[in-house]
C-alpha cells in the first residue's frame, strides 16, 4: 500500500515552513522550519514525531549556502550529535543527462528524481527498471470548477521505509525546480521587454 504525505505549509505557500501529515490518518509526521534571516546561511531544520508517544526527534537541516539556493551550494546535516555537514551531493549524487536532478541510493538500488510535465510535479524512478516509486502532486486552490487539494508527495510501499532520505532529497529537488522556474519566467519577461521596436510605416 502507497504511503501519501500531505504538507501544510505557511500562508504564503513555502515548503519551506509547513507540516507533514500522513494523508491517511491526518496525524503529523513531520515540521518543517525555516526562520527568516536578513542576510547569512538560510537553514532548514526538519524534525520527526514519533507516532505513538507524540515525542520529536531531530530528521535532517539543510544549509543553503547562497540566495539562489542552488543544489551545488548547499550543505546538509545528518546527525544531531556530530553536526557535521557534508555536501548535498553526498546524498543527492549528480547524474548525467538534463533531465534528471540527481540520484540517491537506498539498499544498494539507484534511485533517480526527475522532472514531469512543465509545472513542479517530480517524480522519483527506479533507474534499472524506471518504475515510479514516488510523485508529487501540485497544490490546488479552490475555485467555482475545481475542489482545492493540499500538495502531496505519493511514496510506494517498497521505498517507504527510507521516508527521511526520501523528504530530504524532495525538498531540495522541488527548491531546485521552483528555482528553474523562477528563472525562466524573468528569462521570459527580459525577452519580450526587449523585443526591437515594430517599423514605422510611412
């Protein structure tokens, strides 16, 4: 059976800074926080909450090491007691081709994330047999023709057991994907800002 996680996050949409539910059961899974900071290291820090005793633990925090928050350019720490911070490359590994934004291995079996369709949507592909074992799915907001849905990230049963890694890897591959975004939209606009002049005809 699929796992499905649910995010919740602030007003102003940031994956950033939301919750994680377990879509079935509505119960929390996970915090997502990222304080504002007038200028500096932005840090992420995720923790977990145990499901049965509601108690948290430290998951994950992520360094972004510069104000375009790019993969290559951010850190990550793994465990609470040492801190140490390794590169995001250490656990989202680079891999050939522009279609993808980077692999990660869980026992022993390469796992790929890569783009769907021109909106957000990832999805996560087994790269032997490139079979989806996970998918996003956008937001929704209500509207007269349509209900509003909650973005949310489907995990399959075979790779569930590596959730944290699993979260980890989405957010800064779902950053990176807002980042390419972002750019190609002002791309866009400095393009038809500049657009010579029509002729004048006489």
């Amino acid at each position: 059976m699929n796992m499905n996680l649910t995010f919740n996050p602030d007003e102003e949409g940031d994956i950033l800074n939301t919750t994680v539910r377990d879509s079935e059961t509505g119960s929390i899974m996970y915090t997502v926080e990222t304080p504002k900071c007038a200028e500096g290291t932005l840090t992420t820090t995720v923790t977990r909450q145990n499901q049965i005793d509601g108690s948290t633990r430290f998951a994950f925090r992520i360094l972004w090491g510069g104000e375009k928050r790019a993969l290559d350019d951010a850190s990550v720490v793994l465990d609470s007691r040492t801190l140490e911070e390794v590169p995001v490359r250490h656990v989202l590994e680079s891999a050939p081709g522009s279609a993808t934004y980077g692999s990660v291995h869980v026992n022993d079996v390469e796992y790929r994330w890569k783009p769907k369709g021109t909106g957000s949507k990832v999805v996560l592909v087994n790269k032997a047999t490139n079979r989806t074992v996970a998918e996003s799915h956008s937001r929704i907001r209500s509207s007269f023709f349509r209900k509003p849905r909650d973005m949310s990230l489907e995990i399959s049963e075979t790779i569930s057991p590596a959730i944290d890694v699993l979260l980890l890897t989405f957010i800064l591959v779902w950053m990176e994907r807002q980042r390419e975004r972002t750019k190609r939209y002002w791309s866009a606009a400095y393009d038809v800002a500049n657009l010579p002049p029509l002729p004048v005809e006489d």
